[in-house]
C-alpha cells in the first residue's frame, strides 16, 4: 500500500514510511520519511500534513473535533446498515466526493477495494488541484 499511496499521491510531496491508522472510509493517517503526519482523506481528495511531529500527532489524537471528523461514527453506521459489513481490503467510499459536491451518505456511498480508492482519489485530486473553488468539471469515465 506505502507504493500505491507514493504512486498515487507522490505529487502532493509525501514519502510514505508507514501507515499509522485507517479508517472505515479508507482514510490513512502516514507517517513520513520526515517523521511528518500526513492525513489521505478520499472522499475530499486531499492528502496534507497534519502533524509536523509525533508530539503533535499526539495532541491531534485527542482533540474531539479530530476523531468526530475521523471515525465517522454516523456514516460508517449508515454504510454498514445499507452495504453490509466489509470484506478485507474493502473499504467505503463516496462514488462522488465530497469537494465535487457529493452527498455525504445514502446512495453516494458504496464499497471498493481500498487500494482503487487511494488511485483514484489521487488522480482526480492531481487533476483538480489547481481549480479555484466552485469551478465546473466535467467528468468522463473511461473502461
């Protein structure tokens, strides 16, 4: 997975070293060459330092806006209701991200393989990464 994260998101500047956390919605918290904290968050197509240091990888692990936001409690339980229990290398995802303007839930949510998950986020994020807020995309979907 460390090659896949550094095939697909090497361009946001991440040396991934190892996987710290993971989450339900294939959320990775990495730790880099650096000894940084990066979160990769799919359904915002983002991956970005969240803490310079293990002292404040710490803090942030505490913090209750933080775990609200990473466990996902209420749509984790939604998804686990409509889709099922996941199967190993499986995770939840949003068909539509959140920063396309994607529901956050119901039928926006299904199942994938983590590792599709982390390409595509990372390829749709190098794609968009340079448009301003609120600028319209056209998505083609190519077999």
């Amino acid at each position: 997975m460390l090659k896949e994260i550094k095939d697909s998101w090497g361009w946001v500047g991440i040396e991934p070293q190892e996987i710290v956390i993971v989450n339900e919605f294939g959320n990775l918290i990495i730790k880099d060459l650096n000894d940084k904290f990066w979160r990769l968050c799919p359904e915002d197509v983002y991956c970005k330092v969240v803490a310079e240091s293990i002292e404040e990888y710490n803090v942030l692990i505490k913090n209750e806006k933080f775990l609200e936001d990473w466990f996902m409690s209420a749509m984790v339980a939604e998804a686990e209701k409509n889709l099922g229990a996941l199967e190993p290398g499986h995770k939840y995802h949003m068909v539509i991200p959140g920063v396309l303007g994607g529901e956050y839930g119901g039928k926006n949510v299904k199942v994938a393989p983590h590792v599709e998950i982390i390409r595509c986020s990372g390829d749709l994020g190098k794609q968009i990464e340079e448009l301003p807020d609120g600028a319209q995309i056209q998505l083609k979907v190519v077999p």
